[in-house]
C-alpha cells in the first residue's frame, strides 16, 4: 500500500485500515515489460505490453452512480450451446484485466473476484488488508474452439509484470501477486512451460515470480468491480489516465484476437 492508498482506505473504512510502509514517492515509478526481439518471433508474442502505472489501483474510491449487477454475455454465441473452459489469473488490479480479457473473442465473461487465500466469502475491505491470503483475480470462461489457454496464458504474461514480488506498478500487496490457478493438470504443465521458457529466453531482465498453484475456490468481488471500466469510464480518472492507455495498447499488440476482429 502507499500514501495514495491510505488517503483512500481513510475514506472508505475509517475504522479498520493500517498505515503502510510504502513510500509514496513510488507511486510514480515505471515498471516497464521488455520482451526481446529474439523471444517475440519465437514465441509469435507481437510486442510487449508494459505500461508506466501513474497511481494506485487502490487509491479510487468506487462509482456508484452505475452498477452493473449483471455480467453481459460478451460473445455472440449461446454459452448453453458450446463446452466452456474456464482459466483463473491474478495478474494485478482487476480492474484493468477485467477490460482487457473481456475483449478477446472466445471470452464468454471475465468475473472480478477473489482466489487463493483461506477467508471465506471475503470482502474488498478484507482483501485490501493483505491478511486473507486472497488475490485480486480473474475467473475467465471461455470457449475453446475459439481462444485456447495458450493463447490466454499469452495475454497474463504480456499485460503485467510477472518479475515483481506482490507488486504490480504501484499497487502493493499480497493480493496484487502473479498467479496462476490452474483447474487441470493440463493447464499446470503449459502454465509452468511458458514460465520456464520466459525466464530461459531472457524475455524479463528478472526471473519471473508468478506463482503457480491449484485453484481451489473462487468468490466473486462486489457487484461495483465488476465492468469497472465500462460503467466507469467517463466518471473515474483513474480509468483514463492508467486502464485506457493499458487498453488501447492491448488493443494494438492483440488486435487480430478481438471480438471487434471480424472473427
């Protein structure tokens, strides 16, 4: 956590919250991704996506002037007719993963919430103590005939960075750590290929520090997380000065695998 953090954390829950170490001067340090030319043709990866994080996820107090309770369908096709896969990633502030996973075709939803800890049904206000062992995390239903994991396991390593300890930019914590929770031993062995093969290449100037679990539960966040970005563009700052660059950036590197790609 930082300062910004803390003036947040005052505002919401008075109460409960606990200074943080965290100097507040690194809220403005960049924690670029440099993915070599070598690894990228070799991997088919188009370009790394690594994005100056300006200030804490944490540090915005959440809109409630447009709630979204209920998840769109973000395909074109009936969930109820195709087999469904499902992949869990943490990979920082769910705000911004949410907007990008959401878009990629094949991605029937993208689900805020909470994974890897030992508190059950935790909340917000919980999580963002570090003391539940949860991570912000993704719960990513997808279609396999469209996208597959590998694919999916591509988009996690291209937009965060995987070499910092519970850390993503100026988001600090436990629960801003890099995971993947796999649901199959298939997903276990891609998962710890890629790692192994991004730390052997070179790709990061550090070695990756992703953990690599069994999933066991997922809960999800409150319903003001969730489509963060869509409801919340216009009305937070924080969506246009740190998801929208990150997004359009996506956009960019992974354009041919968009739902707007005319597949």
């Amino acid at each position: 956590m930082n300062t910004v953090n803390e003036n947040r954390k005052n505002n919401e829950y008075p109460a409960t919250y606990k200074t943080s170490p965290c100097d507040a001067a690194k809220l403005h340090e960049i924690y670029p991704l440099r993915l070599k030319l070598e690894f990228m043709k070799t991997m088919l990866i188009p370009a790394i996506l690594g994005l100056a994080t300006l200030v804490s996820c944490g540090q915005r107090t959440p809109s409630t002037a447009n709630l979204t309770m209920e998840k769109k369908n973000m395909t074109m096709t009936d969930p109820s007719t195709v087999k469904t896969e499902t992949a869990t990633f943490a990979n920082g502030c769910f705000w911004c993963t949410e907007a990008i996973f959401e878009e990629l075709d094949g991605v029937i939803s993208a689900t805020s919430g909470y994974t890897g800890g030992q508190t059950e049904n935790p909340t917000y206000k919980q999580v963002c103590t570090g003391e539940t062992g949860h991570a912000e995390c993704l719960q990513i239903e997808y279609d396999p005939a469209k996208i597959s994991f590998d694919e999916l396991l591509a988009v996690f390593w291209e937009t965060h960075d995987p070499t910092t300890l519970n850390r993503q930019g100026a988001d600090a914590g436990t629960q801003y750590r890099s995971g993947v929770f796999y649901h199959n031993q298939e997903q276990k062995e891609k998962a710890e290929k890629y790692k192994a093969e991004l730390d052997k290449s070179g790709a990061f100037d550090r070695p990756i520090v992703t953990e690599i679990t069994p999933f066991t539960s997922f809960y999800p966040a409150e319903d003001y997380h969730q489509q963060y970005f869509e409801n919340n563009e216009n009305s937070n700052p924080y969506c246009k000065i740190v998801i929208r660059p990150k997004l359009d950036k996506f956009r960019k590197v992974f354009r041919d695998k968009l739902k707007t790609a005319g597949h």
